[in-house]
C-alpha cells in the first residue's frame, strides 16, 4: 500500500453515495480524513509516489460521482480555524480553516457584525470550496471579500498563498475549476469584512423580501434571517431531498441573443452583468422549456425552483446524465442558449 507510514485512517471502497448529497456514485478506492496542513501535505506526496490521483471533498454539496467511483484517494477537508488576523477602523480580517463548516462561518461574521458574506448564508459546504466555484447568492460572491487563500501546491510540492488576482474568479468560475483543476489543495482562507451595515440596493429578490415584510432597517443579521427564509422555501433540504442545490448555472448571453429573447419573451427576467452581458435566470429558461415538476429517469426537476433537480428514485449517475443531457437539449431547441451544470464531476 505504501500508505503504511501515514498516522491518518485510510478507507478503502468507499461508496460515494454516502458522501455526496445527490446520493449517487461507485466506490472511492480510498478515503481519508485530514484536520491539518501538514497531513494534506503528506497525503498528497503519497499518492504522487504511486501515482494515484486526488479529489478533494468538503460537504459533497457540489459534486456528482459516476457510477465508476474514484480509482484514487478522496481526501475529505476537516482543517479547522477561525482567526481575527487584522483589524482596523472599517474592516476585520478573518482566517478560516478549508474545513469549517461555510453558514457557521457565516453566522459568526453576522454575529461579530460584519457585512460582506451574510447574503451568503445557508450555502451548503466547507469554507474551503467557497472559492473555488466562487460562490455567489443575492448580490454578493465570496470573490469580494477573498484577500487570500493558502493552499498545497501539487506540481512544487509546498505551500502557497495566492492572492485574490491569482484566482481568476469569475461568475462560479476560478482557476481551481478551470485551468488549474487538481493542482491546490486550499486549506485556508482569509476575508477581509466590513463594519459597516448593509446598505440598499439589494438584490432584487432580497428587496421584494424586504417590501413584502415591511423590513426597512437593515443589518447583517435581518439580511442573514432573509435569505435563510428565501432559501427555505425555495431550496429543498438535501438531508430530506438529495439534490446539489443549483444544479445548473444560471446563462450569460450577449446584447443580441438578448434582444431575439425580448422579442419572443418580453417578460424573460434578466440581471444586467456590465460589458454587454445578461445573466437570464436558467431556471426560467428550464421552466419555459416544460421540465418544472418533470420526473426523467427518477430525477424530478423541482417544482419550486426548475434549476434543482431532485434524485427521486435515480439508481445509477447515468439517469441523472441522461435527464440533465435531455433538459439541456430542451433548452437549446427552444432558446439556442447552452446551459451548463455547476456541480463538479468527480
């Protein structure tokens, strides 16, 4: 085995099912758990040695496994912390282990009245994984608050702290899921909050929450309670449901695809992104298409919010391949606009 020398738990066939909360997925070939930098480091320098390859779990939140399972070691990310690293008159910075637990980081920033991330309450997952789809709800991304991050350098075999430019985020995007998928294994991160209130304009969605209960004094805790309400009510809970949350990200189109859309559909919700880029709602673009309350080969896309879908009765990952592949195709005849998923494949 060679991982003889190692002090961690090493698991063997491990079902991913139990670990990802769609609740579908072959066997890991091996598992471990690590709590410290240090064991990330000597996990990952075994598994080059036999050139075995990594995946990192937080939460299993955002990641779909195929029924082949995992020839390599899944390393789940249990690294602690949560530390005041500077502090001035406008602003607090934090770093926090890869492994917390996002929404009780969230909860103690909210506590200590800091703005920044309270829009992003409720997301499920570790704090670690914030970064690298960018995270994003109501307003705000993770990627404006994100001074730095330090991770093990696969390819050098060291520790790095990259900066918030060396990311590459974009809309659910970063190097980490982009060109550099598999290389760093963050396992901290630093935010740098604000002491100041949360301030209108508020996301759309947010403000008619607001105006609905005629909240008009804002802190981070009543916008914090807010979207934990929204959320609610329009995200199943993966414990009772298993879904992976927005299982589709939502479309970036161009001015003119804009405009053939408002021609068609002049009711098309949309959210102007700056530089002659809309985002339109997927989950409208599904719902349009016909699939809301749909069930295709045991997955139901949710009749609350089209861009969920929900492992009903689904046995295998192929199910979820082929009811993913139809609604996007279904999209497309009817739109020409490409959906993709935002779940990462194992």
């Amino acid at each position: 085995m060679g991982y003889n020398d190692i002090h961690m738990d090493i698991h063997t066939n491990i079902p991913l099912k139990n670990f990802t909360t769609m609740k579908l997925g072959g066997n890991a070939r091996f598992m471990t758990e690590v709590h410290t930098p240090q064991e990330v480091a000597e996990v990952c320098k075994n598994a080059k040695s036999q050139s075995l390859p990594i995946f990192i779990l937080g939460g299993g939140s955002n990641v779909i496994a195929t029924d082949d399972g995992f020839t390599g070691i899944i390393i789940r990310m249990r690294i602690p912390g949560f530390e005041v690293i500077a502090d001035d008159l406008n602003s607090t910075t934090i770093q926090i282990g890869a492994g917390e637990i996002w929404d009780d980081v969230v909860k103690r920033t909210v506590y200590m009245r800091l703005s920044g991330i309270e829009t992003l309450s409720a997301i499920p997952g570790t704090a670690g994984a914030a970064p690298v789809q960018n995270i994003g709800a109501y307003g705000q991304e993770v990627a404006e608050t994100l001074e730095s991050l330090t991770a093990y350098d696969t390819q050098t075999d060291s520790f790095v702290t990259l900066q918030n430019a060396d990311c590459g985020f974009s809309y659910r995007h970063s190097i980490f899921r982009g060109d550099q998928t598999g290389r760093y294994v963050i396992t901290s991160i630093t935010l740098k909050l604000s002491k100041n209130n949360p301030q209108p304009p508020f996301y759309e969605a947010l403000q008619s929450y607001f105006d609905q209960h005629n909240i008009t004094i804002f802190t981070q805790t009543v916008v914090r309670d807010a979207v934990i309400d929204i959320r609610k009510n329009k995200l199943p809970d993966p414990k009772i449901l298993p879904n992976t949350g927005s299982f589709f990200k939502n479309a970036i189109i161009e001015t003119w695809q804009l405009n053939d859309l408002k021609a068609a559909y002049p009711d098309v919700p949309t959210y102007d992104m700056g530089d002659g880029k809309f985002k339109v709602p997927t989950g409208w673009l599904i719902e349009q298409a016909g699939f809301k309350g749909k069930v295709i080969h045991g997955i139901k896309v949710h009749d609350k919010n089209a861009l969920v879908l929900i492992n009903q009765s689904a046995t295998s990952y192929n199910d979820l391949a082929e009811a993913r592949d139809e609604i996007i195709s279904g999209v497309r005849d009817k739109f020409k606009i490409q959906i993709e998923q935002e779940p990462l494949q194992i």
